[in-house]
C-alpha cells in the first residue's frame, strides 16, 4: 500500500503514519502470539519463503477503508502445537488492539492465511 494509512488532523498540523509502520505493529504482534512461528509471503511470491523476525513486515497486507479504517491480511507459519481456533482468535484480537491502541486507526477485518507449520 502506497498511500499512507493514518492521517490525522491535529491542532497544530497533520500526522501522517507510514503503511510500514502500521505492518511492524501487526508483524510484532503476530509474532508475540504463541503459536506463530514466523511471518510468511503468500503462495507466488518470489522471496524466501519463511521470513524470520527481523523481517517483520513480510507477511502483511494492508488495505485503507475509508480515512480512519484499516483491514489486515496475515500470512503466518504455525508451530505443530497451535491450536488453529483458539490461535486465530487471539492473533486477530491482538492484531486489532494493539494498531489502534497505537495509532486509533480502526481494525475492520484481520484475516488469516497460515501457509506452512514450521516442524523445526
């Protein structure tokens, strides 16, 4: 995403925050969530495939609904003992808390696509 996904309009002038910003919140996020064991690209795309820590925003795609809403995708490797429903919940409550807690941006949507379990 191009375009910058916050803006907001301050008495004193305009804060602008980075789509770069807005995917290391959601990176960090995921990868605080027990079970996630790494961030990954989406089938097709051209790059390692298991993407470590320090590549944090691989893996994220955002998409600006309206000025001030924001849906997520996720592209995730699961660790072998993740429970998919109770990991889902929490990644996509954790995932919405902390970006508009940080930038009151609202979270419409954070979708998953675990693409690979990471066995070691």
């Amino acid at each position: 995403m191009n375009r910058a996904p916050g803006l907001r309009e301050q008495p004193l002038g305009k804060v602008r925050v980075a789509s770069e910003v807005v995917s290391t919140i959601a990176s960090l996020a995921a990868l605080e969530t027990p079970g996630v064991a790494a961030m990954c690209e989406p089938a097709g795309v051209s790059v390692p495939r298991l993407l470590r820590r320090q590549h944090g925003h691989r893996g994220v795609r955002l998409e600006m609904v309206g000025s001030a809403a924001i849906r997520v995708e996720l592209c995730i490797a699961i660790t072998p003992d993740a429970s998919l429903p109770k990991l889902s919940e929490q990644l996509q409550r954790r995932v919405g808390d902390d970006i508009h807690k940080m930038l009151g941006l609202e979270v419409i949507e954070v979708n998953l696509q675990v693409a690979e379990m990471d066995v070691g």
